[in-house]
C-alpha cells in the first residue's frame, strides 16, 4: 500500500470522475483525468477528451499555467513517456515544475509501463502509485484486457421475460423492455467500439444496429455469419456506408458469398471453425489486433450461450420485464 496523504483520495476521486467524461471517445486508449492541486488548492484539471487528442495531463497543465511550477500533479494512470499521436506527457511534467505526481497505477502498455515513473524520478520529481488503483483498473478493464490478453472487453446484454424468454434486438419483441432501457442501450452503444450479433438475429430482426438515441458514435456492426449468408438487401448492407460491418464467417463459407459481401462494402473476417460455427475466441483475437477495445453483444441465444459457456464474457447486462410471456 502507498503512504497515504490527507486529500489523496479526494482528488484521485475527482481526477477518475473527469476521465470518465472521454468513455467512447478515447478508445483505444484509456480513459484518463488530471488534476493539479497546489496549497490545498485546485488550479488545473482535464482529461482525454479524444482519441489522437491532448492527453488529461495536458489539459491540466495548459489551464494551471505559472501555478503548476511546485504542485503536486494527481493522474489516474502513470504518465506516458513515448511519442505516439501526441508527444509524451512526461516532459510536460517536468517542463512545467510540477513538484511531485500521484497516479493508480503503472501503464501495462510496454512501450511506457514504468518509464514514465522513472524519468519523472530522474527529474527530481517525487512519484506515488497505488492511489485508489483498484477504482482505476476497473474503469479502464478494457484498455488492460486489450494490452494484456489482445482480446476486446466482452459485454453481453439481453432482456428477457420474467419467465425467462428472451427478447431479440429489435422486431416484434421490442416491447419487452421499456423506452428507458432502450434509451440505455443505445447509450451503451455510442461508447463501445462494436456491436455484435448472430446472422440468425439478422434474419428475423432486421436490425441497424446504430445509435438512433444518442449524438455519440455509431459502433463497428459485427454479424457472426458461418456459412456468409447475410441478405443483401438487409438493412445493414443499406447502411453500410454509416458505419463499418465486419462479417465473421466459417474457413469453409463459400468463396462466391464472400467475395459477394466485400463488394458490398462489409469486412470479411474468416476463423478457423468449421462450416455451422465461428471460432468465437479467434475472431476476438483478430478484433483486438484491429484494436478494438470493448464490444457489446446483443444476441442471439445461441451466440450467448457460447460465449457464456467458453467464458468468454467480462460483463453481463440483464434486463427483466415483469411480464410473462408463456410458451414453450
């Protein structure tokens, strides 16, 4: 455990609740606050406001200006030391005289993990991790489970009936759950990075699969699709020009229909399952090499069922109407 100072977690607090502010925005980097505090004071705050933008530390400095010269920075994950879209935050640190920072923990990408600490150690600045680094580690689970398992972060989501009956995307069971829930999905949608369902989903729902209440992205629609028999006249396809549509299909799907969805616009995603099964594991390993951080699936029953019992799901979202449906 750190050594502990009086308003540690009071800041870091402040600091996660600001980085939560760029979820759906910054993938696939983590989401990250800053806050700078000098004489018990704060005089700078931010956070990544977007993917290829200034990182928190910065936003921070530039609104703290002379005042960071002495201060003590407080960031939700060590600062990076490498060039990537923006230059390394490490040398803002010291270039503005912050006198010591604390951070959660250390950056499990191998390109800073533990650098950034270190020059800032070098530079005579005074470094604390473990600050509320369990809070941290679970705001950005998917940023670490991309980092050290090259997978995306798994959720998935249904609604069924209080007597277990599932409810489908959309279509004719959509009055299962109520306009505040589908509100909420499609909240969820805007800050994932795919939305993922079964080709049998397609066929009985149509579905878009897009954010229609909710100014956020639309996420990458990916449709798990065997045998490669997505309906070209399918409201995905008519839409393919909103947002990307990858097709994950089996080794053995037929070659014409391939190459008939790639001229259609959509990514084909061959897996190595045989001809009535996508090898689910493989295509998340091949998502995350595209870095794709999280991805939420939809359904169907069959798809959910696989992913439950290969454990493959990091987070599970229920909805349950209190109605009975009947039935077998």
């Amino acid at each position: 455990m750190p050594l502990m100072k009086e308003h540690d977690e009071e800041y870091m607090a402040l600091a996660l609740e600001l980085a939560e502010k760029g979820r759906g925005m910054v993938e696939p980097n983590p989401m990250v606050g800053a806050v700078i505090v000098k004489n018990n004071e704060i005089v700078g705050k931010g956070y990544h406001k977007n993917y290829g933008g200034a990182h928190a530390e910065i936003h921070a400095i530039n609104e703290g200006g002379v005042n960071c010269k002495g201060a003590t920075l407080y960031v939700t994950m060590e600062p990076c030391a490498h060039y990537g879209k923006t230059a390394p935050c490490v040398a803002a640190i010291i270039g503005a005289g912050i006198a010591s920072v604390v951070t959660t923990c250390v950056d499990p990408n191998p390109v800073t993990s533990g650098k950034g600490g270190q020059q800032l150690q070098a530079a005579g600045i005074t470094v604390r991790m473990g600050v509320m680094e369990d809070q941290a580690k679970k705001l950005n689970a998917p940023f670490f489970k991309l980092i050290q398992k090259g997978m995306p972060y798994i959720i998935v989501k249904w609604a069924m009936s209080i007597d277990g009956k599932i409810a489908t995307v959309t279509g004719d069971s959509k009055w299962i759950t109520s306009e505040e829930s589908r509100r909420y999905v499609h909240t969820l949608r805007s800050q994932v990075d795919g939305v993922m369902v079964g080709i049998n989903t397609v066929l009985k729902d149509d579905p878009l699969l897009t954010c229609r209440f909710n100014e956020g992205r639309n996420p990458k629609r990916i449709i798990v699709d065997s045998r490669a028999s997505l309906p070209l006249t399918s409201a995905l396809i008519r839409t393919v020009q909103q947002s990307e549509i990858i097709i994950a299909v089996s080794k053995n799907a037929p070659t014409k229909k391939i190459e008939i969805l790639r001229q259609s616009g959509c990514r084909v995603i061959e897996t190595n399952g045989d001809y009535a099964h996508v090898d689910l594991k493989e295509l998340f390993l091949k998502l995350g090499s595209m870095r794709l951080t999280n991805i939420m699936v939809e359904g169907g029953s069959k798809i959910i069922t696989s992913l439950i019992e290969e454990r493959l799901a990091d987070k599970i979202i229920v909805f349950i109407a209190p109605i009975i449906i009947g039935g077998c």
